[in-house]
C-alpha cells in the first residue's frame, strides 16, 4: 500500500485517485474548487480545498509524507510549474507532473520533476498504433522496438499446437499468453492446442506483429 497525493481533479486526476484508491492505496485529493471536493467527498475521505501554487497549502499538506505526488493539472501549464517546484522544495519523495508538449516536460524536469507523463499523446500513440494493425486488441510498450501485444490468432493454427506453429521461428515473436473465453493461460506449453477464437499474448517488434497480424 502506497500513500499518494493528487492534486488538481480533472478527468485524468480523478480517474488516477479513484484507480490508485481501488487499488487499496491511502488516496488525497486537492482542488482549489471547492464544489469539486465536495462532489468526491463520499469518495475520497481524505481531501483538501486549496491553491497548491501557494507554498502554505504545500507545507500544510506535509508532501514529504507520500510515497507519490501526481501534479494533474489541465489546461494551465504554469500552475504546474509552480506546484512541482514548491513539492520538491518541501522534500516529495517522487514527483509525477502532466505535460502536453516536450518543451513543458523539459521544464518539469528542469525544475524537479521525477518522471512526466502524456496522458493525451500516449493515449493517441496507443490508439494509431491499434487502429494501424489489423485484429490487434491491446499492447503496452516496452521500448522504442519491442512490445507485448493481444491479438487473435490465424485462423488455420485451430487445432495446431504451439509447437506445430512455432510463431517464433517463422515470425520472429514469442508467445506469453493464451486467452481463451477471457480467460488467461500464460505461459502455455508446447502440446496446448489452439481451438477457434483465442487469442494470443506476444511479445516482439512492432514490424513483426504488424507483419503477423496483417495475415489474419
């Protein structure tokens, strides 16, 4: 369990707290609206009303106490500025800012910033990249080459083993997972039989899956 602050409740703030906190974390939230904490008060019992530009808000949170601090501010990048600068200043142990543009993440981290994160841009990288393949249902990235992604499996495997497909000879990618009715078989053995409408979790270049998945 991980103790995490969160400041500025817009959609991608409030979705992190409410995730983190399903997740069985210690979740607070701060807003400088008022009519917003109140709206998350059956949600979230710890919270604050205040402009975390100001450094008194900053020290009355006592930020060196959590594990994260997430700085999800929206539209207004200097408030970002500020507030990760100020979190910093009074000893948060990792702090995560929003960006929108490269020149925003290069001042976050120039001013403190642990990591900085593109929740819009990742979002429309991840959907290109799902769009541009065919029968491709998720992936997650590993490196600027390699990541794992789900997709459906050809249609003359029914029946095969993965042994007798051997993916990894003829397409280059590896095999970590079956799922089967939504259920997940990781991985499964050589003698696991491939039966109609499973997919498979692989891991590989995105030139190979494409290639792979193109033939679906």
């Amino acid at each position: 369990m991980k103790s995490i602050l969160v400041i500025g409740m817009g959609r991608f703030g409030r979705r992190f707290a409410e995730k983190m906190l399903e997740l069985g974390n210690d979740v607070m939230i701060v807003d400088k609206s008022s009519d917003i904490i109140t709206s998350r008060s059956a949600y979230f019992t710890d919270s604050y009303i205040g402009d975390c530009t100001s450094e008194e808000v900053i020290r009355a949170l006592g930020v060196s106490n959590f594990d994260l601090c997430l700085v999800a501010i929206g539209e207004d990048f200097q408030p970002s500025l500020v507030i990760t600068s100020l979190l910093k200043e009074h000893g948060a142990k990792y702090v995560v800012s929003k960006a929108r543009q490269d020149i925003q993440a290069d001042l976050l981290k120039k001013i403190g910033a642990d990591e900085v994160i593109y929740p819009e841009r990742d979002m429309a990288e991840k959907l290109a990249v799902r769009f541009n393949a065919t029968n491709l249902f998720d992936f997650i990235d590993l490196t600027e080459e390699y990541a794992i992604f789900e997709i459906a499996i050809l249609e003359d495997w029914v029946g095969m083993t993965v042994a007798e497909a051997n993916v990894r000879k003829k397409y280059k990618v590896n095999i970590i997972a079956v799922k089967t009715d939504g259920h997940l078989n990781p991985m499964p053995g050589g003698d696991y039989r491939f039966r109609a409408g499973d997919h498979i979790v692989i891991i590989g270049k995105d030139a190979d899956v494409n290639k792979l998945s193109n033939r679906i």
